[in-house]
C-alpha cells in the first residue's frame, strides 16, 4: 500500500483519536477542514476555510464547515479567536501563543516567542473571587501592507 490514500494519513489519525475520545465521529468533511487548519498559519474565516476546503470536498456546505470548526475547538484540535465585533479567526495551532492582529485587513499573525505561563502582572489584581485560568494576548496595529507609510508609497 504505497498511495497516500489507501493509507491512513497521519493527522486523520490525530483526527480519529480525539473526536472518538471526545464522542464524536470521523467524517471526510471534518477531516478536510482539520487537514486545512493543520496545514496554514493565516488565521482563516469559516468562510475562508470553506472556500479553501471545497477544491477538496465540492459538496461540502458552510453549515457543514462551520460545524465541523467549532466540533475541532471543542476536542483541542483548533483555537477560535473570537473578537469584540461578532466575527471569528480559526487558529490550527494549539501550543500557548499569542497574535497580533492588523486593523485595516483584520489579518491575524502568530506572534513569535513562547509566552511565560503566568499572565501579565496587571491580571493578578482580578477581583475577589476570580480565579485566573488562563489568558490571551493580542497586539493591535498595521501590518507591513496596511503601515500608513506603504500606503503613502504607493
């Protein structure tokens, strides 16, 4: 069994492991949409994940994605970056780190380094009673297209 697809790929079996363990099942689709997210650091949209996952699976439909998106986030398999106005960024990768996200295209970047495992020193003083569990970070700004100076060169 030399071809790839009378095999069982490596991330399907990722894939089978923690959906069986999270009672969920494998599908095609799902496994599409995980091989997607596994294999880009763009950050996509549902959308963007279903424009790109169709050319693989031309019957798949948003619901479809949109679903098997957020079934990834809750078995670990995938971070949802969620902002303030409504929309969502999916991220494939799911070791601590932080973004760094531009406001002209909304575009979101990895940031590099390892983030230390405590919060930031302002967290410390949440309020009585609250026990922080964990935190995110993201830095605003202008990506290197969107920079006021790009814009004023070209």
């Amino acid at each position: 069994m030399s071809d790839m697809s009378e095999r069982q790929r490596p991330s399907d079996q990722i894939l089978r492991l923690a959906l069986e363990s999270n009672g969920q099942r494998f599908t095609e689709q799902r496994a599409a949409v995980f091989r997607f997210l596994a294999s880009t650091d763009m950050h996509p949209t549902a959308d963007e994940v279903f424009l790109a996952v169709r050319e693989e699976v031309p019957v798949i439909s948003l619901a479809t994605v949109y679903k098997s998106l957020e079934t990834l986030v809750g078995c670990g398999l995938a971070m949802k970056l969620t902002y303030g106005d409504g929309s969502a960024r999916y991220d494939g990768r799911t070791d601590p780190h932080h973004h760094a996200r531009c406001l002209t295209c909304s575009k979101v970047f990895d940031v590099p380094g390892h983030p230390g495992p405590a919060p930031p020193s302002a967290v410390d003083e949440a309020p009585d009673g609250f026990r922080v569990t964990g935190y995110r970070l993201e830095v605003t700004g202008y990506c290197a297209d969107c920079r006021p100076e790009a814009a004023a060169r070209a």
